[in-house]
C-alpha cells in the first residue's frame, strides 16, 4: 500500500483527537510515579494545468495588506462556539495570525508538561483551561480523590488538573510536523474553528514565527462561519465519519457528509476518483509521490504517467477544499515534463515543465511562504535559459 503514502499527504496540520477514553486508573498510576480533489479528459496542453489556479498569483496581492480583524468568537449552533467572518474576506488572504500558547511533544510525561504549564501567565493559563474537553467527559476529581485518599489535596488538585490539560490538549491542539518530529500545539483562537469536511480555511506555513495561520481557500461571507478540516479530508465519507465520531464524537453534517445534499454525491464521486489515481499510479511513483527512475522510462511511459498527473491536478482544482494539495501534483508533473525533454529535447515539454514549475512556485507562495520558494525561483531562471544540467 505504498500508494497511500502520498494519499495522506492530503490534509493540513490537523487536530489531534482526544484519547482520554482508556482507562483513567491506568493514565493515574503511570503519572504519579513522577509527580499530553468524475471530470471528462484534458487535452494534452500546458493551458489546462492552470484550470483553477489563474487567480494564485492575483489574490497574492492582497496577502496582509488589512490587518484589522477579521473574525470574531461567539456561539455557533449546535456546535458550542465557533469563529465567524466579521467582514467579506477574499480568497487567499489570511484570516488569522494565532500566536502559539502552549506546546507539547507527543509522548512526553505528563507530570513534566504540567510543570512547563503552571509556567505560564496566569491569564493564559486559565484560558486554556477554559477550552473545551473531549466528548468522553469523566468526573477528575471523583476519580482522583477515589483513587487517592490522602489528605493532602492539594496535590490531588495538580493530579486533577494534569488530565484535564492532557485532555483539552488532546481535543484542541494541532498536530503540527517540524524536522524534530511531530508537536501538538495550542492556539487560542484558532483552537475555536469549528471543523469541516469541505472547509473554507486551510492551515498555511507560520514562516518560522510561531503563529498559526489559516487562511481562506475561497471567499468567503461576512457573517459566515469559518471552518477547518480536523482529518484528512480526501478519505470517503464512511471513513470520514468513523474518525470523526471516535476521535471527536460527533457526526459530521457538512455538505459533503450529508446524502440528502445535491453536492455530497459528486464530491464522493470525485474522491473516489482521485483515490483510484492514487492507487494507479503506485507502480510509477515512489513512497513520497515523485516519479521513480524518471531517466529509465520510454517516451510514451512518460506521457501516461503524465496524462495521469494532469487528471490528479483537474480532480483538486475543481474544489476550494483541495487545491492546497496542488503543490505536490505540479512538483510531479514537473519532474515528468523534464524527464520528456532529456529524452527528445522537444521545447514544447520544455515549456510544459516551465508552466508546471511557476505553477509550484505560485502554491508556493500561497501555501508555504517565500522562503520555500526561492530554490525552485533559481531552477526557473535556469530552465529559462535552456540549462537542464543537474535537474
């Protein structure tokens, strides 16, 4: 199943569910000994490539040029609170800049993030501890003081308020990927978006501050509420659900969840459709996705296989929800493009790998920032001038 590494590329930074549904006696012991995108066939031109992308590099314009805010926190029905646009936001410009409150490491001891916890301002610690708790809701102080029938309550108070900081961060932190490994981190305002399988904002790179930025994949409304996905939201809806409600405890009813909805057959008709693209193209792309061997392969080998990349890009640019996952199809398809050129050194695919590289840069610039960009800027110049060598 190697092709599903590549699948499960296609989610933003996401929420880690809650798992304080096993055994509390067990999480008790262990802590006290120390004192948590069915379209028809594209024609073989670089025209289409662009389908959906020709706004990138326009709404880059207007990337932090109004820093007023642009939402607020208040009641959402049915779902708590929730945070909603308090103007018209266009698609491509950021929504928020969320300072991080509080990180932990997965597996770290829960006593020893405790002690970084009560490090905190006041203010910022109780504001966490105002967050919301996981769906399985137990009662930590009859258990503790159960469990441990001592006098000294002060210490079962710390006890108490350890789990529930695992727990508030077990149900609202982001899972957030760093060369170190994997952290999951707290962020006051974000950690209030409610989640959507087809959601209106995505995660973007931080550029190295911090904050957590979500930044609106589609216009959005005054008055609308603003969503994020919590998993990955490429997975069937069966799957979607299952993962939802054991995680999370409750049943997704987006459009995309709900069968009466006129978009949810379409929309599960078109991940469908991009899973099998997946599972297809695992005899041809390695563990990462990239093309294996590219300087192997026949002409016509690599023109499937890009026939097969341009299907993959119309799939995720014919929805708002999944054309952040575009980066790494146009990163592909460029490989494939250059790989066509060594070969017979036709300047039409020389063109297409030009085209499939501005469009990375363009996601790029979306998506992950100007630093990521600069190296893929220099092969561009490079390519330009016809130099191929070491690409």
């Amino acid at each position: 199943m190697a092709w599903l590494k590549p699948m499960l590329k296609l989610q933003s930074a996401f929420r880690a569910p809650s798992r304080f549904a096993r055994s509390a006696a067990q999480h008790l012991g262990k802590s006290t000994q120390h004192l948590g995108k069915g379209p028809q066939p594209l024609v073989k031109s670089t025209q289409h490539l662009g389908k959906g992308t020709q706004h990138l590099e326009k709404d880059t314009q207007h990337l932090g040029k109004d820093s007023s805010p642009v939402f607020e926190i208040r009641s959402s029905p049915g779902k708590g609170l929730g945070v909603f646009a308090t103007k018209d936001i266009l698609r491509n410009v950021d929504i928020m800049r969320d300072p991080l409150a509080f990180r932990a490491w997965k597996g770290e001891n829960l006593a020893e993030r405790h002690r970084r916890f009560i490090m905190l301002p006041v203010t910022t610690r109780q504001s966490i501890l105002k967050l919301s708790e996981g769906q399985t809701v137990l009662d930590y102080r009859a258990i503790v003081y159960a469990t441990y029938p001592r006098d000294n309550n002060y210490e079962k108070e710390s006890i108490i308020e350890i789990f529930k900081l695992d727990d508030i961060i077990d149900t609202n932190a982001f899972t957030i990927a760093h060369d170190t490994g994997l952290t999951v981190e707290l962020f006051l305002n974000a950690c209030r978006i409610n989640h959507s399988c087809i959601p209106n904002a995505d995660q973007v790179a931080n550029e190295g501050t911090g904050d957590l930025v979500m930044r609106a994949n589609r216009d959005i409304n005054a008055d609308e509420e603003i969503t994020t996905s919590y998993i990955m939201r490429a997975a069937p809806r069966e799957i979607r659900q299952r993962v939802l409600s054991g995680g999370w405890g409750f049943t997704c009813q987006c459009p995309a969840c709900d069968p009466s909805h006129p978009f949810s057959h379409s929309h599960e008709q078109r991940l469908h459709t991009l899973l099998q693209t997946y599972k297809d193209s695992a005899c041809y792309l390695d563990d990462d996705g990239r093309l294996k061997s590219a300087e192997t392969w026949p002409y016509a080998a690599l023109e499937q296989v890009a026939d097969s990349f341009r299907r993959r890009t119309e799939l995720l640019t014919e929805h708002h929800s999944l054309r952040s996952f575009t980066r790494e199809v146009y990163l592909g398809a460029f490989e494939v493009a250059v790989a066509k050129y060594k070969l017979r050194r036709v300047r039409s695919d020389l063109e297409e790998a030009l085209k499939l590289l501005e469009l990375t840069i363009q996601a790029e610039r979306i998506y992950f920032g100007e630093a990521i960009t600069r190296s893929h800027e220099e092969l561009y110049a490079k390519l330009e001038r016809g130099d191929i060598s070491g690409v």
